[in-house]
C-alpha cells in the first residue's frame, strides 16, 4: 500500500516511517501541507497520516483540500489525522472535513498501526465487491459469503449484522447502531434480536477463528484475525 | 468606607432648598404685607382727616389763632381700638403746637407714613394736611405697631408654613426617589451577582442607565482583561499540550521501533524501561494539562453535555486500554444531561476508568455507568480491585497523594484531576465500594440541570 505521512516533527515521521516500512508499506513523507496538497493531486496515496498542527497550512485546510479535490473515482483516500491539541472541537471539525480516523499524540504503534490495517483494509472493502477477514470472504454483489473457501449459509439478518461488523473491524459497534444499520429491513428489532443474531454468527464464524467480543452493555467488536 | 448616596444627595439639597425657603419667604412676603398696611394707614388717615376737620380758625389781634376740640365720635374712635393706643398731635401752619401730644415726632419732608419712637415704643405716623383758614395745619396720627406686629407674624407665618411642607415633601421625595432612581443599579448589581464566574461577556450597557454607563464601560474593560487573559492561558495550554506531545509521541515511535529490532536482553529491557517511562511522562503532560485546563482561569463558556454520549465517544479507546490488560470493561449508560466542558468530562471520566483499569487484576470487571437519579444526573465507575480504605478516600483526592503500598505507575493525580473538574461543574465526587463490599466505586453527582 502507498501511505503519505504529513508531519513537520522530524523524529515523529522518521519513526512512524520506519514503522510503516516495517508493515512493508511504501511510505512518502512530507513536513509541509502544500507539498501534501500537490503530492495527493498528482499520485495516488491509499492513505495519508495527516498532523493537524502544520506550520502555515494547517492539517485541517489540507483535509478540506484533499476532500475538495477527491475524483470519486475509485477508492477514497483514507485520511488518518493525528493531533496534539486535546480539544473536543477538533475532532469533531477533523471528521466533519473527512478524516476517517483519529488520534490523539502520543499514541502507542501498536494502536496506530492497528487503525492503518483497519483503515486500509476498509479503502478496500469499499467499492470492492469482496471483503475480506481472515478466512471469510463476502461477495457484496451476489452476496454469497465464503468461509474457508466453503459456501457459508447466512441468513439476510445476519448478513446484514456481519457486513456492520465487518466495516468496522477491532473498533466496538453499539447494538443502537447495528439496529439502525439493520432496520432498512422495516420492522422493529430489538437488542435482543441483535443478540441472537450474533450468537448465530458466532456458532458460525468460532470455529474458524473468527471471535466477536461483547463488549458488556455497549455492543460488539470483531477482532481482528489473527490466524 | 461605605457612603450612602442618599445622605450625600440629601446633604447636597439641604442648603439650596433652605436658602430657596428664605426668599420664597420673603418673595411670598412682601407683595401680601403692602396691601395689609395700606388698610392700617388708611385708617389713621381717616382720622386724621377727621381730627382736621375740627380745627377751628379765629381771628386775634390781627394773628390767626386756632382752637381744637377733640369731638366725643373721634375720641370713641381712638378708645375703641383693642390692641393699639393711638396717639395723635395737630400742628399749625406755622409749626405751632395746637393739640394732642407735644412730645410726637415730626419728619418734615416725609411724604407718606413713617416709623417713630414715641414713649419709649415704636409707633406708625400718618401725617395728614388738613385746611387751616387760608393755609395748612398739620395733622399726625401715631398708632402702636401691636396690630401690625401681628399681622406680619401672621403673614410671614401662613407665607412660611406651605414653603416649609413643601420642602419637607421634597426631602421626601429625594429619600424615596434615589431609592427608586436606584433601581436600575439594583438590578444590574443582581446581575453582576447571579453571574457564573466563567460568563466573562461584557454587560449590557444599552439597557443601563444612563449614569451608570461610565461604570459599566470601565466594568466591561476589566471584563474584556479578564477574558483575554483567560484565552491567552487557553491559548498557552493549547500550545504547551502540541510543544509536549509531539515529542513525546517521536520518542514512543522510536523506542517501540528500537523494541521490535534484535537486541539483547538487556537492551530489550532497557528499552521496555524508557518506554514506560515514555508512556508515564506522556500520562502525566496530559493530566498536568487537564489540570490546568480546569482552573477557573482556563474554563470555556459551559455547554449542553449528555455524559452518555461522552462515555459512547470513548468506549472504543477504553475497551482497547481494558482488554491490553485483559479487564472485562462494560458499560451501564442511561441519558445524564449536565451542563460543562464536554473536554474536561471526558477527561474526569478517563481518569477514573484508567485508574479502574489500573488498579484491577487481570480477569477483573470495570463498569462505567451514567444516568440520573432523583434528578440528578450522575456518572460512575466501579471495580472489583482492592479498593480504597476508608481512612484513605479523602485523601486519595488531595494532588499526587498515593495509597501507600499501591502498585501501578500513577502520579496521584488522576483523582485530584477528578475533584478540580467535579467542583468545576458544581459536582460532588463520592467514593465508596463496589458491589459485594468489594473494589472501588467513584461516583461524580451533578447539581439538578
């Protein structure tokens, strides 16, 4: 994957570089939003690490930039912004400009490399008609889903359930939003119906390695595989 | 020194109303005393036309000589008056004495009435020119002033009395009306009383009065100080909180990176140590930070803030912190709207679920729950770790005060962040134990929105 980090602290770039490299992405790096502003115009990053507090252009004017200039064809750039100021506003205003993730410095790597997998994983999930998690694939298009190669049986519900879960892999989804995600379908559904959907899902996908987490009281989170 | 302004007004308004009494007075006076005495005078000149009247002129040897008998109507007329003793003299043309009394002064040159001593009392004299044969006699009629004494006491009194009610009624009016005039300076002081210390937005001088605008424009330039202090301090924090993290964040990136290169062991250990201590000094630059962003000072305007949603905003981050330490993180959330810093809330309820987290052992179950009870809308924490003693929990809340023999890298910080941003928003913090007498629980209950 091409990942471009936009951070004018030299020793914080070479590090996250470094990092990114090792995850064995090809990673440009820039110290200036304008050069990020041309860089993004002229090639193609699937993600951008993007700080907030630039010196002249700041991160969120390279945000808006980014999204104003954005084709729509093909996958969205993934925009991952990293900020030191703790106020609310900001992350409120860097998610209204289209940041997809968030993160406040200093940051454990493991986390933020969590987030670059979850992030890249999701650029490219979208659009795709396949997603894919470990040993499960779903094609979105004849939605038909596969599990280990095999043909899995999924009912609608739980198709629906899977693919909310599925966008948002290692990060924790309430049972409100999975409702809402689910409730197209028109009738009422209650946290409990969500509940025996998950089950079913989890009777399912547990055997090959697939776990999803109830978080007590909030909803569920689809771990990552880790093989 | 307190001074009331109604006394210094009232102060200020005694001489000139007595002063304006004195020449109502006597502009009151005057004119109605004229037309009194004018009746008096008349009087004595009646008399003295009468008294003229019964000179009598003869011829004796060639001189001319002249007799006067006081007639018994005119005498009647001079007896009957009650208060005053009239006395009268008659003179001849040649300045002779002919009747009445010799020691009666005369002015020559007087042409109206004048003032004399007579008999050791302060008389009127009318002089009255009355025919004698071809020429003139003079006739003075003197009255005691007993009657017109006591007409300008009456005058002056019934001229005096209205002058002096209506001035009472005025010092009345200015006690009352300066209260009333006051009014407004009440309310705007009711105002500036019912104010939140953080509400540091200039007063209203458009709805003041008028006289009180000088005082609110220099009100509202301390105001204006205040607040442009209190952005300057927002402002450091903003930049102290990115010089900090920027750096801290570098070193985390670098030693995490030196952590996953071969290395001995001893190296690998060292390099765990500083990353600790990475961690810790990042930790506590954000507490130190929350801290000084919860000083009065650096306060922001309060918001509507439900602190579900804020739990909900963090749940992911808490959990991911919960299941590094395998710590079963579980969430109890109700609606609990408070009005506040939604950044500050954040932080008072990360740090309790970090020291919940912290403190519990692995397996252990923490569980944040918001809501409302009795109308108050609270947030807590629990866990089933090893709790606070009782003879601990106030203390615990004192600045880097640690229960001694506590494990864990904390500063002592965290519950005092958790005091500074509860007495922020007017919340009290109780702590206590969890379900089953076991663990901690820290609730954080909000004043009744």
């Amino acid at each position: 994957m091409r990942l471009l980090i936009v951070e004018d602290d030299a020793p914080l770039a070479s590090g996250l570089r470094r990092i990114l490299e090792a995850e064995g992405h090809a990673v440009d790096v820039t110290s200036r939003g304008e050069d990020a502003v041309s860089a993004a115009s002229s090639e193609r990053f699937d993600l951008v690490i993007l700080d907030i507090g630039l010196p002249q252009m700041d991160g969120f004017e390279v945000l808006r930039r980014f999204r104003a200039a954005s084709s729509g064809r093909g996958a969205p750039m993934q925009v991952l912004v990293l900020t030191a100021r703790d106020a609310v506003d900001d992350r409120v205003r860097g998610l209204d400009l289209g940041a997809d993730d968030y993160m406040v410095k200093p940051f454990a790597m493991p986390e933020l490399t969590a987030r670059v997998r979850a992030l890249l994983r999701r650029s490219q999930a979208h659009g795709g008609p396949r997603i894919v998690h470990g040993p499960l694939a779903l094609d979105t298009v004849a939605r038909r889903a596969f599990l280990r190669n095999e043909p899995l049986e999924l009912a609608a519900r739980e198709w629906a359930v899977l693919e909310v879960l599925l966008a948002k892999v290692e990060k924790i989804v309430s049972k409100e939003a999975i409702i809402q995600a689910v409730a197209g379908w028109g009738d009422d559904l209650s946290p409990n119906a969500i509940e025996v959907y998950v089950s079913r899902l989890r009777a399912k996908l547990e055997p090959a390695g697939i776990r999803i987490r109830t978080v007590r009281g909030f909803g569920y989170m689809l771990e990552e595989f880790k093989g | 020194m307190a001074r009331s302004l109604r006394a210094h007004l009232l102060r200020l308004l005694l001489p000139p109303i007595a002063a304006l009494l004195a020449v109502g007075a006597v502009v009151a006076y005057y004119p109605s005393i004229e037309p009194a005495t004018e009746a008096y005078d008349q009087a004595l000149f009646d008399i003295g036309i009468a008294l003229g009247a019964h000179v009598r002129v003869g011829d004796l040897e060639g001189k001319q000589g002249y007799a006067f008998e006081l007639p018994s109507a005119v005498e009647q007329v001079l007896r009957t008056d009650r208060y005053d003793t009239i006395y009268y003299r008659i003179l001849s043309p040649a300045g002779f004495h002919i009747a009445g009394e010799t020691e009666l002064p005369v002015h020559e040159g007087a042409s109206g009435p004048y003032d004399a001593v007579f008999k050791g009392q302060r008389v009127h004299v009318v002089s009255v020119r009355s025919p004698c044969g071809p020429a003139t006699c003079l006739v003075l009629v003197a009255e005691t002033s007993v009657k017109r004494s006591r007409l300008m006491r009456e005058i002056l009194l019934s001229s005096l009395l209205p002058q002096m009610l209506l001035a009472a009624a005025t010092l009345v009016i200015v006690w009352f009306g300066v209260k009333r005039g006051l009014g407004p300076l009440e309310s705007l002081s009711e105002e500036i009383k019912e104010r939140s210390p953080r509400d540091l937005r200039p007063i209203d001088a458009a709805a003041a009065p008028e006289e009180t605008r000088p005082l609110l424009v220099a009100l509202n330039g301390l105001l204006e100080q205040v607040a442009e202090a209190s952005r300057n301090q927002q402002r450091f924090l903003a930049n102290a909180a990115h010089q900090l993290r920027t750096p801290l964040a570098g070193l985390q990136a670098h030693t995490e990176l030196a952590l996953s290169q071969p290395a001995s062991d001893a190296v690998r250990a060292q390099l765990e140590q500083v990353r600790q201590a990475t961690i810790r000094t990042a930790r506590l630059a954000n507490q130190l930070l929350a801290l000084a962003r919860a000083e009065p000072g650096a306060r922001r305007d309060p918001a509507r803030v439900n602190l579900k949603s804020v739990v909900e905003a963090e749940a992911d981050a808490w959990v991911h912190q919960a299941l590094a330490r395998d710590v079963d993180l579980g969430f109890e959330l109700e609606g609990a709207p408070v009005e506040g810093d939604a950044f500050l809330l954040r932080e008072a309820l990360a740090n309790l679920v970090h020291n919940a987290i912290e403190y519990s052992s692995r397996g252990g179950r923490v569980t944040v729950r918001t809501g409302a009870r009795n109308g108050h809308a609270f947030a807590e924490v629990e866990d089933d770790g090893p709790g606070i003693p009782p003879a601990e929990r106030a203390r615990v809340l004192e600045r880097f005060y640690r229960v001694p023999g506590t494990s864990g890298t904390g500063s002592g910080l965290g519950l005092a962040i958790v005091r500074e941003i509860a007495s922020g928003h007017g919340a009290g913090i109780e702590l206590g134990e969890g379900a089953g007498a076991r663990g901690c629980r820290v609730a954080i209950t909000f004043p009744r929105g």
